[in-house]
C-alpha cells in the first residue's frame, strides 16, 4: 500500500485494463478478483476504504432469513454458501452466531406470507410459529450437505423465559437457528486489499481520490491529499460505488449521456449499547425480533457491547447519512417491546452509526420488498469513454461471490479468462490458523518477548496476522496508550502499512476504540500524535486534524467532544482501582 509508488507508476504508465471505481467491500471484492487473475486494475476511493455502508453492516454474516418471504431463495441460498466460505476462510473474524427468534402467535403472518410471496400485498405483519418453522426448515434444508452448524429447535414459553427470564411475557415459545457474526468488517476488507496487491505490480490502490471524466476514452484521477491531477486510460471501468452509483456515473458519462438511475438505497440506523446486565442477559445469543409493527430487529453481544437494530428509510442523499433523533427513539422502543424490563439511559449508547443499503431503484411503498439480490449491468460508453459495468444490490455476507460475477463479465470483455479461484482462498489472519490458539499464541509470545496476555491480545485481533505486528512492536521502543488496550508501536505498524491517511481510518477502521466505546479524548491525541509524526504534519494540520475529527463524532456517531473527555476520568479512575486490586 505505497501511495506514492502507486501514483508514481500510473503517471508513468496512465493505461490500464480496469479501474474498479469505489473501495467498499464490494469494489475491493472485485480488484482483488481481477488482481488475482493478472489483470492490470486499478481502484479509486474518495474516502477510506470500507469507510460507508461496508463500515455500517449489522455485522452479521447471515443467509438472509427474512428474504424467503420475498422468494428471493437463489439469494439465500448463495448466501448460505458464502456465510460458510467466510467461517472458513476468515476464521479470525467469523464466528457461529446463535440466533433466537422470541414467538408471540402460532398461526399469525401465514397467510399473510402467502399473499406477500405472491406479492399481493406490500404490508409487513407479524410471523407465527408456523410460518418461523418453515422458514428455518427450508434453512437448514439449504444447508444440509455442509452441516456445520447445528439444525434449528424450538422451545416452549417455560423454557424460553428461563433462559431468557426478561423477554417479553406475552412470548408463546422461541425458536433459535445458527448464523454468523463478523468482529472486524473493515479489517477483512484491508485484508482482501492486501491479498490483491500481493499479486504484483499490475495492481494498485488509492483511497482518498477521485476520478472524472476529460477526453474521449480517458479520466482524470484527483489525488485528494496533493490536489495532483493527472490522465488514466482505462479500457474499462467498474462502477462499484454502491448507494453512490448515480452519482459516481455522472461524472462519468457526459451531461447529454448520462444513464438513467439505477439505484434506490434504504438506511439502516445501529446503537451500540453499554449495558453489562443487558450484554449478560443475552448469553451470547442474537435477539432476532419483530417490532409491533412487523419490522425486523436485531440485539446481540458484540465486543463486550450490545449492537441493537436497526432501521429501513428510503435516502436521497448517501454522504448525508446518520442515525437521527427519531430512529435512536424507534430502536430503544423495539428493545423495550422485546424486553420491557430493561432501560437504557442516553449515556450507556455510546456509539451509532448508519449506512445506505444499496438496493436497487424501486417504486415499492414498503422497503422490505424491495429485493436484496445482486447483479451488474453494462454501461456502452460509445465514442466518450469505455463500458461502464455497475455493480448493483448487494448484501455484506455476499461480497465475494458479487466481485466474481463482476470480474468474470470484465475478464469476458477484456478477452482473458480465469486463473484464480478464489472460493476457498484464505486470507490476512486467517491464513494457516491454527486449531490450537492457546500453543499458537504461546510459541508467539516465547518468540517475541511479549506477554502470553499481549500475545493474546493480538491474535484475537488479528489472527496470524498477530505474527507481523508482534515482531514489530517488538523490535523497538513501546509502551502502552492512554486508557486503552493499544500500544504506540502496534499503531505505528497500522499507519505504515494499512493506508492511514486520517486518523479517523485509524480510530474508526482500523482499530475498534470508536464502536466499542474505549475511544478517550486523551487516546484520539496520543493517535493523532502518532500519525503527525509520521506524516510531517505541523501544528496547524493536527488541529485541522483534530477538529475534524471530533466533528465527525459527534455528527455521525453521536458522540461529543465532553464524553470523550469524561471517558479520560472514567478509564483513569478504572486503572486506578486495577491496580490497587493487584
């Protein structure tokens, strides 16, 4: 991920074959897939990567339950499929998510599905148990030759409430099925761009540009932090923007050529919760509930937290997304119904996020039925430019098997064929991981000098990959930063070699301190410190930096400037009694 050698090379070779447009988990699904089979691709973010709706999932990993409703049974299949490729392949941050599904009735919605699926009507209603166990019947059905996960069952009242005693009283039974859950989205979409770079020098990466359209045939790539401009000649390009597509195409084609629209995303709002009582009660099960008024929402432990969600509201605009009032309002009121005993002050939410769906364009008065699936479609560019394939749709838990059907039509139109499949390719951390965790991180810690504890720390961070970061923090000077569980030189090996440019990419991407809610004031200035020094950066740029940054908190995850300054106490107050309990 050298920048300047990737820049350096394009301006003196502006040809390549592709130039996939947008760095979210999709685009970099489908560079690697094109990286890896020698093509010569470039791709182009304007922010971070894996910095929108690839940074906002409901961190599931999951077939898509809901979607049978809507007879979307090729999506659920495939995303089965993919669900099991990534408990495989990213071992590291994919693990088996138990899911419970609290039941109020026994034939309600069953009809109503009925006439849902044959699309009859648009309203959502509640689902019975009927209708639950068919569901999770044609699950583990799809599922049955892989089986690597326990087939569904179901409990009674009794037993429901004396496992789960705060669920809602008026509960006739539950039902609880496997699905996954994925730690550290953004960290499997640096590792997938890693993975892709480490195909040579016909691959290069740049966040933070942007690419508009000059001459016939050729774009002009912005590098954001120079403010240099220079020509790129593409023979193709893929349109991988998500819920910006329109707007990506339209600097793109020319005024008098642009497409029409093609996308239509919903935003999906999340809180994480820190609520210890709450985070126990669940006994590492996912919630997966139904609000009064028949809308899914999902609860489950995550990373100490709870992740509680989430919304579905037609956007206009992608870069305005946020969690607003109203949606903060309408999570806590599904959490109440699904659990009445339980209250949640505004200090315990101590981070929120949103993204856009990028669902495609669709009329459809109800959100839900607008259809998760995927798929590409070709943009003829003429005389003004090369075709444009645009990825449309798409889920999270999909992102591979979606950059395979792209790069396959980009490779049929560049007249080269498949050399690499990538089904079964593990990759960062999950490369060569081992059975044995406990021996592993052990012969690490004898290997480096590190703590069995920091070892630890580290591979639960990022799997083997804890291999490369430990032997640096290793091989010079550390020490621990304020109230968190980071070290300087463990954030220094992140700035060097992971594409930080921002130290939000650093704070929110990178690393887990702002969603987990340990982001401290004092933390967010010993980062910024850390990435100045290393950039050059004088004064004035760390306050800019700085400034920005907080903004950005407290703007789109509602998180102020005085609460990270509170936390400073709060985690020296914490140390304090660690140490005096021994």
């Amino acid at each position: 991920m050298d920048r300047k050698e990737t820049l350096d090379g394009l301006r003196q070779s502006p040809k390549v074959d592709v130039c996939v447009l947008g760095g979210g988990i999709n685009g970099i699904s489908v560079f690697r897939e094109l990286a890896l089979q020698n093509a010569s691709v470039l791709l182009v973010e304007k922010g971070d990567y894996c910095s929108g709706a690839s940074a906002a999932l409901s961190r599931m990993v999951h077939g898509g339950l809901r979607y049978l409703e809507n007879g979307e049974f090729s999506l659920v299949r495939e995303s089965l499929v993919e669900r099991d490729r990534l408990l495989r392949n990213a071992p590291h941050y994919v693990a088996p998510l138990p899911t419970t599904v609290p039941i109020f009735d026994l034939f309600s919605g069953l009809a109503n599905g009925i006439v849902r699926f044959l699309r009859l009507t648009r309203r959502p209603s509640r689902r019975g148990a009927v209708a639950i166990k068919a569901g999770l019947g044609i699950y583990d059905f799809l599922t049955r030759k892989r089986a690597l996960m326990p087939r569904h069952q179901f409990r009674g009242r009794k037993a429901t409430l004396e496992k789960w005693p705060a669920l809602n009283p008026a509960i006739l039974s539950s039902a609880t099925y496997h699905d996954a859950w994925v730690s550290h989205p953004e960290r499997i979409g640096i590792e997938l761009l890693r993975d892709a770079l480490s195909a040579g020098a016909n691959a290069g990466a740049l966040n933070y540009a942007t690419l508009v359209q000059a001459d016939a045939g050729e774009f002009l790539l912005h590098d954001k932090l120079s403010g240099d401009k220079f020509p790129i000649r593409p023979r193709l390009v893929v349109n991988a923007t998500g819920g910006w597509i329109d707007m990506a195409n339209g600097t793109l084609f020319p005024a008098d050529d642009r497409p029409a629209p093609v996308m239509g995303g919903t935003k999906g709002s999340h809180l994480i919760i820190d609520n210890p009582a709450l985070h126990d009660m669940l006994d590492g099960h996912m919630i997966y509930y139904e609000n009064e008024d028949g809308r899914i929402c999902i609860l489950f432990p995550y990373l100490g937290k709870v992740l509680v969600g989430s919304t579905d509201i037609r956007v206009d605009d992608p870069d305005e997304v946020r969690c607003e009032a109203e949606e903060r309002d309408y999570i806590l009121q599904s959490l109440a119904y699904v659990l009445p005993g339980v209250r949640i002050r505004p200090e315990e939410i101590v981070f929120q996020f949103a993204g856009v769906r990028p669902l495609p364009a669709s009329k459809d008065s109800f959100t839900g039925r607008i259809p998760r699936d995927h798929f590409c479609t070709v943009l003829e560019g003429g005389e003004s430019g090369p075709p444009v394939i645009c990825m449309i749709g798409g889920k999270w838990t999909t992102f591979r098997s979606f950059g395979e059907l792209a790069a396959d039509m980009a490779l049929e139109r560049l007249g080269q064929s498949r050399r690499v499949n990538t089904a079964d390719r593990t990759f960062g951390g999950g490369r060569e991981f081992p059975k044995d965790h406990s021996g592993w991180i052990r012969d690490l810690s004898e290997s480096t000098g590190l703590s069995p504890d920091r070892a630890a720390t580290l591979f639960e961070r990022y799997g083997t990959d804890a291999e490369d970061v430990a032997r640096f923090t290793a091989a010079g000077q550390d020490h621990r930063l304020p109230h968190a569980g980071y070290s300087a030189r463990e954030l220094l090996h992140l700035i060097r070699t992971e594409a930080v440019e921002h130290v939000d990419d650093l704070l929110l991407r990178r690393t887990t301190l702002a969603i987990t809610g340990e982001l401290s004031l004092a933390m967010a200035e010993a980062a910024l410190d850390l990435l100045a020094a290393e950039k050059g950066w004088p004064e004035q740029t760390k306050a800019e930096e700085l400034s920005r940054f907080l903004t950005l908190m407290r703007e789109r995850h509602g998180v102020a400037e005085a609460t990270l300054s509170a936390r400073n106490e709060q985690r020296s107050e914490l140390c304090e009694t660690t140490a005096r309990s021994g």
